[in-house]
C-alpha cells in the first residue's frame, strides 16, 4: 500500500493501491470478480492446509498431509516405464521416499545429498517406504531454519496466471491493513442484531477465516460450520435476500395493466365446471384477483402438490386477463405438457368464445407464420406454448398476464427477463408462476424473496393415497399380473421406463420393448406407447387415446413426467425406479391417485441399491405427502438441485450452503426485515459487497 493510505479509505479502494497490483494484475483479479480490496477480502477460501508444524517422519501414516523436514540421503534418476527421479530424506526419526514424474536438471541438483528440504504433501504407501509424490519443496539453510507457517494455510479460488500465492501475498496486505485500523471496513449488521444473536465482529471472522490460527478445528472449519464462517454466510444470505427483495420492491415500483372486467366468462367458466374449487383454490384465485386487480405487476408463485389443481386455478386468471381485453400467454417447459395445456385451455375457453392459439418450437413454418400473425393482431387471445414463446421473434398485441407452470426450472434471471420481454408502453404483464415441488416456507422466502407464495394445501375431495409397493425386477412376473387384473377392472395403468445412462434413444427403445413385450403378454388389452423421439401429433394421439379409454396400458417414458392428467388411470409401473430422484419420482406416482378410486403404483428395482437410493425408495412407500417428500429430497440432494438453482444460477454462493445453514435462515429473514426498515443505507453496501453488480438478466 503506498503513503496515500490512511485512516479514512475505506474497503472500496481500487486494487491498484496495494503492491504489486498493476493493471495486468488487476485484470486477472477482475476474473475472479475482484475489484477493490473489499472484494479480495470477500473473497474466502475454499479450503485450508495445516502447514503449521513439522512432522517427525517416523510418525507419519498414509493418508496424511504433513510438512516435513530432513535431510537429503540419495537422489537419483530411475529409468523404468517411465523416467523418475527419486529422493530420499530423513530426520533421525525416519525416513521417507520422493517421487517426481516431471524435473529437470536444476531440480536434481536442488535435491543433492547432503542438502536440507522442508516439504508439503500427501504420505502413501510406496514400494519400499512411505513417500509423496511431487511434494511441494523449499531448500532450507540449517544455520536459519526458517519459521514455520503461522497460521493454516487458507487455499484461494484461483485464475490463470494468478497462483496461490500471489492471491495469499495480496490477502496479506489487506488483512494487515485491517489490522492496523488503516482500512474501514463497515460492519453492515445491525449493531443490536450482533450482540443479539450473539455474533463475532466482521472484522474478528474475517481475518479467521483468511489465517485461522494453528489450533483452529480444521474439520469444522472445513465443514463451513466454524461460527466465524456462519457469521459471514449469514452476512451472505442476507445480501441475497435482499436483493431479491429489491427486485421486487422495483417491480412495484412498475406500472401494470389492472385485469379486471365485467366478469360474465368467468361466471360461465365456473358454472360449466363439473367440480367446485376446493377452499385452498377458492383462497388462491382470491390472492390473484387481489394482485391482478392493482396497476402493479403481480409476482406470485404457487406452490402445490401434484394433484392439486393449480392449472384451473391458472385459468381463472386467464379470464381475467381477457375480460379485460389483454392477452394471456401461458408456457410450460415441455411438448407434452404445454400440449396437454392448450387442450384443457381450448376445452374450457373455446366454448367461452376464446380464441386460443398454439405456438411451439416445432411448429412447420406455415403454421408458425399464421400463430405468429394472430398473435401479433391480437386475434389470439390466449396463447400456449414452450418456451419458444419467449425466445422466437413473437410480438404480442397487448400481453397482461404470463403464466409459467412447473417454474423450479426457471430461477431469478429468466423470470425477470420474461416478464421485461412481455413489456409494453411502460407497462408490464403480471407473471404467475407455478410450482409442484413444495419447499419449507423459510427455504421459499429466501430463494423466492422477489416473489409473494401462494399455497395450495388441499387436495381436491375423495383423493385416496396411492399405495406404494416396492419391488425388486426379478418379480416382474408377479407385476404383470397385476396389471392384468387392473385392466380386467378397467382401470388404466401407466408402464413407465426410466433413463438408461442419460441416453435418450436407448430409454426410448427400452419403452419399444417393454411395449412389446407387454403387448404379447397381456394380448387381450390394448396397449399403447408415448416416448420422446415420437412426432408430435402421433404423441398426442396416443397421450388421448389414453386419456378417452381407448387404451388400456400406456407405456411411456419419462416425458409423461410432469402435469399429464388421466384421471381414470389407477395404476402405475414403473420400471428402475432406483434411477430416479424423490422429486421425480413422487411427479410420476402423482399421474395416479387423481381420481376418487384407489389406486397404486409398484417401483420396481435392480439390485443392489445404494444406500440412498434404499432411502428413497422407502421414503416413496411411506408417505404421498410432497412437503414432506421436499423435505428429505433436500436432506438427500441439496436445495441447489431440488430448486434446480445449479442450472439457473439463481444463488451463487461462496460460503454460505442453503442446506447446512437452513438454521440462520429465520435470523436471516429477521435481519432482512430490520435493515429494510431501520437501515436501508447498509442495503446496498451489503448487496454490492457480496454481489456486486452480477444481478444482470440472463437470456430466458
Ligand atoms: P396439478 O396441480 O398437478 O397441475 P391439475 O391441475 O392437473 O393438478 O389437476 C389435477 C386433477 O384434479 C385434474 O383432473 C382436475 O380436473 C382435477 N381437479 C382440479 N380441481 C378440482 C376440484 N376442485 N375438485 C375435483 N377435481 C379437481
Ligand atoms: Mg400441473
């Protein structure tokens, strides 16, 4: 740091004013997104290396990392396979072998007999002795032994042409600065909340977690639960939660067509239901109307589990959006079930007078030009489809309300891309968002802070459990008959084959076969089959065959996975069951149990199972309930694959993990809510600290 450091900077110094931070340097710092010395204090390690004592080598096991000091007894060069050099060392108290694939000449002659090294790395079995291979080394002058590291050794996310150590020489300077008060560094906290929730200082957990001390517990440490660690990931938590706070309370800030009309559609919709809504869908549509009806654009999520009618629900605020002369655009993340929603939607508005139009990616050019075409004269009052609706070149006539089902494969920055696509004149269109993987509701508020949730918690009336059988593949037989008896009941099952080695094509020739075989077999029933290399039309064809009774036995792969709706099939097979996670599995199974009769689905396996998936499978068997079946899939998996955040980037977190630090999530929801209110000037520098500015839109 040069003289112009002093008291009064504060942590957004430019990089540039520490040493040996040039514009080259700051470039590659900036790869890290590095780019003040703020940054560089936020960014942690991801593990650490006790390099903090000397070893005696007799003492040494395999498996251990140590450093280790002695001197040279022999090298030499080995020419076998492959050339070597290997060194030996000892220290008096034992002796230890080095192997080096790569060297040179120069390295040989470091390593001369006689001569004192101190080396790091990891101790395995050799041929005649213990060794490391490629240990990091330092000659050591016996006359000044240096000193042995201070503290454990934090090891950096790095970059190209930025090491270790440079990253460890920059941490240096910075810390020392904050040491000596030279730099300021705002603990952004509430100052009540800390001493409240009885957390270190920022500053104190900061200069821990960059240089623990020797006696620091490496196994907590390396498990992120050292309290230090907690109070930054609380910290982290925080901005996250906040900034997605902030996106919604900009959202409010947006203008947004009111959906309101006359109310005759929707009158004539309800009455030509042959079912009533059930109170959780009654209190839903409420929570909607309410949103729809203000010049703001709604941002509502929808939780709820399979089965519980949120594609009605969804309807009803289609109507709205047409009887206020605005359309609506409704999108599902697949063929089958974006097609199965133009069918239920042109079932149900057509007869209304409701011009519903259809668009997908793989429409033939003809037909896309015509969609296209109506949906941008406004002729097209609803339109369904894939996402193509968003990523083609459609032009709306006057978008009010988009509808996303099934949204956990969307995170933050497809959402807010959607709805800036669907902008218009300053006006944007409402986005109800569905979802059928039930998360506890402090994990939702955190991840879904930019949204308000809405829960369905009811299942429609008469709905029995589905009784779940597990068996192994070798009772095949026995599964047959079973579904011969059901069809001779009359009732419809559903046959369904899993993915072999994320193969596509060899899951769909599994389901050919398995159709065929089936189909000798059971000869007297009529069996069809649905996969994904299918046409479109022929899908469809046999998806309501299904659905009309004209078939017995469906058998399908995956792709039947989310929203298909037969509520007559009371029955289902599925094939490797071991393969699949809860989430899917329980999505499956809810293609069952739809109607009023009982029904019951049999996961058959191939053995041996992992110990997981022996877990899954009987947390299959023992509970139909999607919060709980959440709640053990994250326990399983992680929240990052549950909530699909991996794929989206929604929630790029560097210390803290939504699944091991659930426990802060209500302190951090308390914090969330007193600093809005109390300290919204500790908002932004929070926000900018842990995310800078990466909150920019994505491509949908
Ligand atoms: P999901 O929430 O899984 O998307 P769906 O919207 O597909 O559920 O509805 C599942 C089934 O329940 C459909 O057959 C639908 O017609 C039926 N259903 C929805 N609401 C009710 C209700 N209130 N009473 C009876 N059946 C209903
Ligand atoms: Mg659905």
């Amino acid at each position: 740091m040069n003289q112009t450091a002093r008291q009064s900077d504060t942590a957004d110094l430019p990089l540039t004013k520490l040493k040996g931070v040039g514009p080259r340097v700051a470039e590659r710092l900036s790869h890290l997104g590095i780019n003040t010395v703020q940054d560089l204090l936020f960014h942690l390690p991801l593990r650490y290396e006790d390099r903090t004592r000397i070893t005696p080598i007799g003492s040494l096991r395999p498996g251990d990392t140590a450093v280790i000091q002695g001197k040279v007894q022999l090298t030499e060069v080995k020419f076998g396979k492959r050339r070597m050099l290997l060194s030996r060392i000892g220290d008096g108290t034992g002796m230890i072998g080095l192997r080096f694939f790569h060297f040179n000449a120069q390295q040989q002659q470091n390593l001369a007999r006689g001569v004192t090294v101190r080396c790091y790395g990891e101790v395995r079995v050799g041929q005649q002795m213990l060794e490391i291979a490629h240990p990091e080394y330092q000659r050591v002058d016996p006359d000044s032994i240096p000193e042995v590291q201070p503290h454990l050794t934090a090891i950096y996310p790095v970059t190209e042409g930025l090491h270790q150590l440079s990253l460890r020489k920059l941490t240096d300077q910075v810390l020392d600065l904050l040491t000596q008060d030279r730099l300021v560094l705002p603990d952004l906290l509430p100052a009540d909340l800390i001493r409240q929730a009885d957390q270190p200082e920022l500053k104190a957990a900061l200069l821990y977690i960059h240089r623990p001390p020797p006696d620091a517990p490496l196994d907590v440490l390396s498990e992120g639960r050292h309290v230090m660690q907690q109070r930054l990931a609380l910290e982290e938590l925080l901005a996250h939660t906040l900034s997605l706070r902030k996106l919604r309370h900009r959202s409010q800030q947006q203008q947004a067509p009111v959906l309101k009309g006359a109310g005759a559609l929707i009158n004539n919709f309800i009455t030509a239901l042959p079912y009533t809504l059930t109170g959780a869908q009654q209190r839903v549509v409420s929570e909607i109307e309410h949103d729809i009806h203000q010049p703001v654009p709604m941002q509502r999520l929808v939780q709820g589990d399979v089965g519980s009618g949120k594609t009605v629900v969804a309807a009803m605020a289609v109507l709205h959006a047409v009887e206020a002369k605005l359309q609506a655009a409704v999108m599902a993340p697949t063929e089958i079930l974006a097609e199965q929603h133009f069918r239920n939607f042109s079932d149900w508005l057509t007869p209304l007078g409701i011009h519903v139009a259809w668009l997908s990616g793989k429409l033939k050019a003809a037909a896309r030009r015509k969609a296209l075409a109506s949906i941008a004269a406004g002729e097209a009052q609803v339109i369904v489809g894939t996402h193509a609706l968003f990523q083609e070149q459609v032009e709306f006539d006057r978008l009010g309300l988009i509808v996303v089902d099934e949204q956990h494969r969307f995170g933050v920055h497809q959402r807010l891309s959607l709805r800036e696509k669907g902008a218009q004149n300053g006006q944007h269109p409402h986005q109800l968002i569905m979802t059928a993987t039930p998360i506890p509701r402090t994990l939702a508020m955190t991840v879904y802070a930019d949204l308000d949730c809405s829960v369905i918690d009811e299942l429609p009336p008469g709905r029995k459990p589905v009784e779940t059988v597990v068996l192994p593949d070798q009772r095949r037989d026995d599964v047959v008959q079973r579904v011969e008896h059901a069809c001779r009941e009359g009732r419809q099952v559903y046959w369904v084959c899993t993915l072999i080695e994320e193969s596509e094509a060899l899951q769909c020739q599994a389901a050919e076969d398995a159709a065929r075989e089936l189909a000798e077999v059971l000869s007297e029933f009529r069996v069809g089959l649905v996969h994904g290399r299918m046409k479109a039309d022929q899908k469809e064809q046999t998806m309501a065959a299904f659905k009309n009774g004209e078939l017995d036995l469906l058998v399908a792969t995956t792709v039947i996975e989310v929203g298909v709706d037969v509520p007559n099939a009371g029955l289902m097979i599925i094939e490797n069951s071991e393969r699949l996670g809860l989430s899917q599995l329980h999505q499956l199974r809810g293609r069952v149990g739809r109607g009023s009769q009982a029904s019951a689905c049999v996961l058959m396996y191939h053995g041996p199972l992992s110990e997981n998936a022996h877990a899954r499978l009987g947390i299959m068997r023992e509970t139909n309930d999607g919060f709980e079946i959440a709640r053990k899939d994250l326990e399983l998996r992680g929240p990052g694959e549950v909530l699909g955040t991996r794929q989206t980037g929604l929630m790029q977190l560097r210390i803290a993990d939504l699944q091991r630090d659930q426990a802060l999530l209500p302190k951090v929801m308390q914090s969330a809510d007193i600093l809005l209110k109390s300290y919204p000037d500790n908002v932004e520098l929070l926000i900018n600290r842990w995310i800078g500015n990466a909150t920019q839109y994505a491509e949908v």
